[in-house]
C-alpha cells in the first residue's frame, strides 16, 4: 500500500494534497489536454453520417464521408 501511496504522490511529504498535486495530480491537466486533442482529431476526420465511425476520407460537398457513404 505504501508504494501505490508514494508513486500517486500522496505519502506524507509536507502535506498530502501538496504531493498530491506536485506528483500524480499535475499529469490529470496533461491528460485532459490529450483527451481534447484525440475528441478532436476524431471529430474532424470521422464520417459525418449519423451513426457512422468510420474515418472519412472522401468528400461529399463539404463533408467529410467514407467509403461506404460516398
């Protein structure tokens, strides 16, 4: 238990929300950071028909379809 504590940050160093913050906790913005870049990335490069995931590769106007929907 004592080592899931240290590598989260929280084990007392001089406080527990002080390494909370300065370890694990300063990683949560990158990976929200990341999160965004991904939603998107897939956004804009997905199919734009309802209910379709495909990556779209074509255009169909000013959308962004796949093969299927082409």
């Amino acid at each position: 238990m004592h080592v899931i504590l240290h590598v989260l940050g929280v084990d007392d160093v001089s406080g527990p929300w002080y390494a909370f913050w300065s370890g694990f906790g300063s990683d949560l913005s990158e990976l929200a950071g990341l999160g965004i870049f991904v939603y998107m990335f897939w956004r804009k490069h997905n199919c734009h028909e309802p209910g379709c995931w495909r990556i779209g590769r074509f255009t169909a106007g000013q959308t962004v379809v796949c093969h299927r929907h082409r």
